[in-house]
C-alpha cells in the first residue's frame, strides 16, 4: 500500500532562515508528486506538483521541491522564509498509470511557525 | 473562477445522530472527491466520483457512511448514526477529471464534533 511520511510534525524558524521539510514515500511505481499548503482559516491550496522532466520543480511564492526517485523523497524547500509563511503543509501522493483512479494520498503535515 | 463551496462549515452533534454535509464542486469538473481529516493527520480519501459513478469508495465506512452524486454535480455525505471517531473535518475536493495527475481543488471542509 501506498504511504507518505513527512518527517517533521512542528517546524520553528525565524524570518529569514532557510526551510526544508522532508517528504518520503513509499511506492514502486510511477507517481505524481504534490505539496499542498494550509494557510489559517483557508482551504488546502496546491503548492507545486510534479510529474515528469526536470526533478526540481518551483512553486508558488518562492517554493521548490526536488525529486530524488532513488531516495524516494519529494523535499521542499524554500530558501528565506516569511511570517506570512506560516501554515500546515501537506506532501501528497498519487500514483500513475492504467487503474490508477488519481486519489491522493497525503502526509500527516507539517505546521511550519515563522516567529517575526 | 468560484471555488468549491461546502456547508455548513461547523456541526456539533451527539453520537448516535445523523449529519449530512453538501459539495458544490467547480463547474465543469467531472470529478469529486470526499475526505476526511483527523486532527493531527493529513486528509484520508472517503470516496471519489466521476461524474455521477462512484470510483473509489474503498475507505469508506459502509455501514454508517453514505454519500451520492446523483446528477454528476453536487454531492451529499451523509453520517447514520455517527460515532466520538467521526469529529473530523470533511472536505470536498475537485478536478476537472481523474487522469495525468490532475491538481484537486480543495473547500473549505465541514468541521463536525462529536459529542
């Protein structure tokens, strides 16, 4: 069965300090790649995705992630953090090829706290 | 372009009773699915609809959970009779179809609590 692990529950950064939030997973098949982040009081929003081609993707509001097939892990990363960052980020899954319905499959997230 | 729109966004009911929650997808996506979110977990998928045929149900909990999308637009989760294990937030989500990874589109969820 297909899982997703996210390796930190509650991340404590300053403005300005560099954020990585680990993301692995485990399934050996093809499969699409997501982060979703959860602002307070909003809905989940698409962060970045990846599906094929370069392993390192941008996202929104200064965001990347890297694939490493051969580590099985899909990181995040995000170079100076803002306050305005703060949120529940989500790394989802889902598999790809015939008979895969495209259900996710997510994370236990990441509340991430920037301290002005 | 709207969003996915769900009601009621807060319920407090006692075990035992009955709730219903309602999902108005983005118009035009062919696709709808139904989570749930345990506080301190990521969202589990409940069921997940094309159009108006079910696709995935296999996490749902059958004997007290039941959900219908009978025009292939809104859709309705319903709840009878509910358990403590049930408060959650329940989340609709939307993609325009199933295939080539196809971002989903999330409301603003359902928080149900148990009493």
């Amino acid at each position: 069965a297909q899982s997703v692990s996210q390796h930190n529950h509650h991340v404590i950064l300053s403005e300005a300090a560099s954020l990585e939030l680990g993301c692995n997973y485990s399934y050996g098949g093809t499969v699409n790649l997501f982060w979703y982040v959860q602002y307070p009081g909003q809905h989940l929003q698409l962060l970045l995705k990846y599906f094929s081609g370069d392993p390192l993707v941008k996202g929104i509001k200064g965001f990347e992630a890297e694939f490493i097939k051969s580590k099985f892990s899909f990181n995040l990363r995000k170079p100076s953090v803002q306050w305005s960052d703060t949120a529940e980020y989500f790394c989802a899954v889902n598999a790809r090829g015939s008979g895969n319905t495209g259900k996710l499959i997510f994370g236990q997230g990441t509340t991430l706290q920037v301290k002005p | 372009e709207a969003g996915v729109a769900q009601s009621p966004r807060y319920k407090i009911i006692e075990k035992r009773q009955s709730v219903a929650f309602w999902c108005n997808p983005i118009s035009g996506h062919a696709t709808l699915y139904w989570y749930q979110q345990i506080l301190g977990q990521g969202p589990k998928l409940l069921i997940q609809f094309q159009n108006n045929g079910v696709v995935d149900d296999s996490q749902l909990p059958k004997d007290r959970f039941s959900a219908e999308r009978l025009k292939g637009v809104d859709s309705t989760l319903k709840i009878q009779p509910a358990k403590l294990e049930d408060s959650a937030v329940y989340l609709c989500a939307s993609s325009l179809h199933s295939g080539r990874g196809q971002p989903q589109h999330f409301g603003d969820g359902t928080r149900l609590s148990i009493l």
